[in-house]
C-alpha cells in the first residue's frame, strides 16, 4: 500500500457489540440522574450462585493480595557521587553479593547505632 492511498471505514469489517444479559440500557431522567443498574430478577438460581461464588473468589483474591503486599519491599532512591559509586560497586564485587544488600546492611547498622 503506498503512502497516497485511503482507506474509509467501509473497507475494515467489525463484529456487532455484544448485549449483556440483565443490563439496562442507561437513560436519563428529568432530573438529570442515571438509573442504577439492578440485577435481573428473573436469572436463573444457578447464575445467581456463579456470581456470588466469582464474587467470593475474587474477595479471597484480594485478600491474598493483601497478605502478600504486608510482606512486600519498599524503594529508596539514593543519589551518590561518582566515587561513592564506584566503591561501593568494588565492594559488591569483592565480597559476591549484591550493592542493595550492603545498602540495606548499611542502613539497619546506621538506624541500630542511632537507636531507631
């Protein structure tokens, strides 16, 4: 396809948007409120149990997510010169272990010491 071409919509072909069972479409009333979307009274009892059992599920998600982020890290940015850098990069080095590990023993030392 060179540069010069157009394309119009008519070409590209798209699938109808699919209707949701049990909603309603939103109108307006005269006092400018949307209604709010209510359930379906007439959904079979075994839909009503799926979506309580999703709702449940998805609450134990969460809840496991929770748990997970008590124990999670949190960052510290550390702006260092030049020489500070290096050395700390040749200490890393030197002793095999990573330059956040002798940043965090460093930090725990300082708070200790200081009584924190």
């Amino acid at each position: 396809m060179s540069g010069k071409e157009i394309l119009s919509l008519d070409e590209f072909t798209t699938a109808p948007r699919k209707q949701r069972p049990g909603l309603v479409a939103p109108s307006v009333k005269g006092d400018g409120e949307r209604p709010r979307h209510t359930p379906d009274r007439s959904e079979p009892p075994e839909d009503r149990e799926k979506s309580e059992t999703s709702s449940e599920a998805s609450k134990a998600l969460r809840q496991v997510k929770r748990a997970r982020m008590k124990g999670a890290s949190h960052f510290v940015n550390v702006n260092l010169d030049r020489d500070t850098k290096r050395r700390l990069k040749l200490a890393s080095f030197n002793m095999d272990t990573s330059m956040q590990a002798i940043m965090e023993k460093a930090i725990r030392q300082y708070l200790d010491a200081n009584g924190y």
